[in-house]
C-alpha cells in the first residue's frame, strides 16, 4: 500500500485519528478483555447504545489498526472459517491510554454538561 500525501506530511496525526476515531476507541477498548471474533466484536461494540457499527465500518476500522500494527488478525485456515482479532502490545498500550481516557469522561460528564449549559445559556443571552 502506498504512502498518502496526508501520512507522508503529519503521521502522527493520522494514528491518533485512527486510534481515537469514533469506532476505534470502543475497538480498543473491547478487545482490552479478550480477543474477539467479527461478529462477537460488533455485537460487544453495539451494546454502548445508539446505533451499532456496520460490517464495513468495522471491516475498515479493523484493517486501519491491524495496519497501524495494533490489531493482529488470527484467521485459522478451518471450515468454517474462523476469524480472531486481538490487541498487539502495541496495541495494548494504545488501547490503556484510550481507556483512561474513555474513564475520565464518564467521572466528568456532569461537568462538562453544566459547561455546556453555561455557555449555550450564555450565547443565547447575547
């Protein structure tokens, strides 16, 4: 695969726009547990509410980070086919950080609603 304009001039940005994309993250997280077959993953990531992630979202988001080395693909050659995806230590690391993230959120959420309120309060008062 080539090397894009956009991961040629800032690759850092691009692996945090992977790792922190709105599918990413709940992959990142899932797969902290356990390895995850497709189909098991998709239904773990639909449990956070809202609209659960299509095949190709998750396809495409698997392939992202499986090629930013964070998720190995373990597809054993049996039929069915079986399919297991799991974190690299890479991964792993990047999955941690994601989750303090995700963690800090949910501690300060009752906060950054009052801010919201303040200022959507504030905005419409000018």
């Amino acid at each position: 695969m080539a090397v894009s304009e956009n991961e040629a001039l800032c690759p850092y940005r691009l692996v945090l726009e992977h790792v922190t994309s709105r599918w990413g993250v709940l992959v990142l997280i899932e797969l902290l547990d356990r390895p995850y077959r497709f189909s098991e993953l998709r239904r773990a990531i639909g449990s956070y509410g809202g609209r659960g992630v299509s095949e190709k979202m998750l396809t495409q988001t698997l392939q992202t980070l499986e090629r930013d080395g964070l998720v190995h693909r373990d597809a054993k050659p049996v039929i069915p086919p079986r399919v297991d995806y799991s974190l690299t230590g890479l991964g792993r690391e990047a999955a941690e950080q994601v989750r303090g993230l995700a963690a800090w959120t949910h501690r300060r959420m009752d906060e950054v609603e009052k801010a919201r309120r303040a200022y959507d309060e504030a905005r419409a008062a000018s």
